[in-house]
C-alpha cells in the first residue's frame, strides 16, 4: 500500500481537543488530563493530519516532547481498515524532529506502542522522560 496523503495542522483545542481526546481514551491507560496537561506545555508539539483540502477530515495525530526528542503519544484513525500500518503517525513524528528509527523514549505506553516497538521501531517506555531531564 502507498503512503498516505495529508497535511498537518498544529494541534488548536478548539478544532482538535475532541478528536484527540476521544482517541486518547480509547488507548491510552492514563486520564485525559495527563495528556492535556502534556499539550499545555511549551516544549509539546502537536500535529493533526486530515485529508488534503478538507481541514475537517481528521485522519490522525501525533504529540512529542520536541526539546527533550520524546514521543508523547501517537494515533492513526482505523477507517475500514484503510489507514493504519500506512505511515502516518511516522510521518508525522518525523516532521516533529522524531526519528523512530533512532531510539526514542515514549511517555506513554499501550498494547498498541508494545505492538509497534515488536515491529521493529526503536520506541520505548519512558513514563518519567521529562521529570529524569528536570532533575539532571
């Protein structure tokens, strides 16, 4: 299968926060605030694909702590099957300045993060990512 095609808008709370919210508590292990709170900070990035021309398309998302180089979360709609295991959170993780083929600490963990780090990229859990960097 081909890549998709997208493009990227920063994250607004706004536009997004519902999209992203609703993904996070269908994978994710911690509360939404726990990544709200992440999305609030000036080191996080975050990038929201949609459908080229049709800003209202959302097709995925991906956070990353962009100072500290870590993947905060990651999410790519399943629709029908057609997305997912196609790039796009690896895109969009690259165009944050993550390079999951490096070694890349993931702050947040799920069955689905196990699943891609099997799948030979260099993810891994680091839930205290950013408060090892504050105490260094």
């Amino acid at each position: 299968m081909d890549r998709i095609r997208y493009d990227a808008a920063p994250f607004e709370a706004e536009r997004h926060r519902a999209f992203v919210q609703a993904s996070w508590c269908k994978g994710a292990r911690e509360p939404w605030e726990a990544l709200a709170s992440r999305l609030r900070r000036p080191e996080t990035r975050c990038l929201v694909a949609h459908i080229p021309g049709d800003p209202d398309s959302l097709l995925g998302w991906a956070a990353a702590d962009v100072v500290g180089g870590a993947v905060i979360w990651a999410y790519t709609r399943d629709l029908y099957g057609r997305l997912r295991r196609r790039g796009l959170a690896t895109s969009l993780l690259f165009d944050l300045g993550i390079d999951v083929s490096e070694p890349t600490p993931c702050l947040f963990w799920s069955p689905a993060a196990a699943a891609i780090a099997a799948r030979g990229y260099r993810i891994y859990h680091a839930p205290r990512w950013g408060s090892e960097r504050k105490a260094a």
